[in-house]
C-alpha cells in the first residue's frame, strides 16, 4: 500500500517503499555475490524485481529534489553492489537510470 501524510509530503511514501525494496535486494545477496553470473543478467534481475518492488505506484508522487535524491541513492548504493563500480561512477553514470524509467512511466500512466 501507500502511506499519505496531512501535509502532503510524499517522502514517507517513497522511504516505505524503499525498505520493502531493500528486503528484496537483501535477499537476493546471494545472486549478487555470484561472479559466475553476467552483469547483464543481474541488472534484469535488479530492474524486474527490486525496481519494480520501489517504483510501485510511483504515479502519485511528486517528484520533487529530495525525492529524487532518495531514488537516485537507493539506486546508486544497489548498483555498486551488482556492479562492484564506485558509487559516483553509479550515482553519475547509472548502468540503469530509475527516474527515467518512472518518468516513462508516469507519461504512460497519463496516455
């Protein structure tokens, strides 16, 4: 579900949903630690199951600085453990770009 506050503010929101998509990225930490598996893959996996755990009903938030920092920080920290790469090379450089996805999203979602 969602959580709304009386002022409006819809960060609760999106820290609610990154914690259940924090528990699914926690419990796949096995596949994460797997060199035998291609990044390629471990993104799909990353972008089928946690990112679609987060950006659920994503529609009806505001995207506003701080939300985007939220997003774009859960995102950064998860890639550098699938990718091993520096946290700015993911937090500048994404090897999958969230707030894009949720944009399209959002522009569908309106028709």
């Amino acid at each position: 579900g969602s959580r709304m506050q009386s002022d409006g503010d819809q960060k609760a929101d999106v820290k609610h949903r990154m914690d259940i998509a924090q528990s699914r990225f926690s419990s796949l930490h096995h596949i994460w630690r797997d060199h035998r598996l291609p990044t390629s893959m471990k993104i799909r996996l990353y972008k089928t199951s946690v990112c679609s755990t987060l950006t659920h009903a994503c529609e009806a938030w505001d995207m506003t600085q701080d939300v985007i920092s939220l997003i774009n920080g859960f995102n950064s920290r998860c890639l550098h453990v699938i990718t091993s790469k520096h946290y700015r090379d993911t937090a500048t450089n994404p090897d999958y770009n969230i707030i894009s996805s949720i944009r399209r999203r959002r522009l569908r979602y309106l028709g």
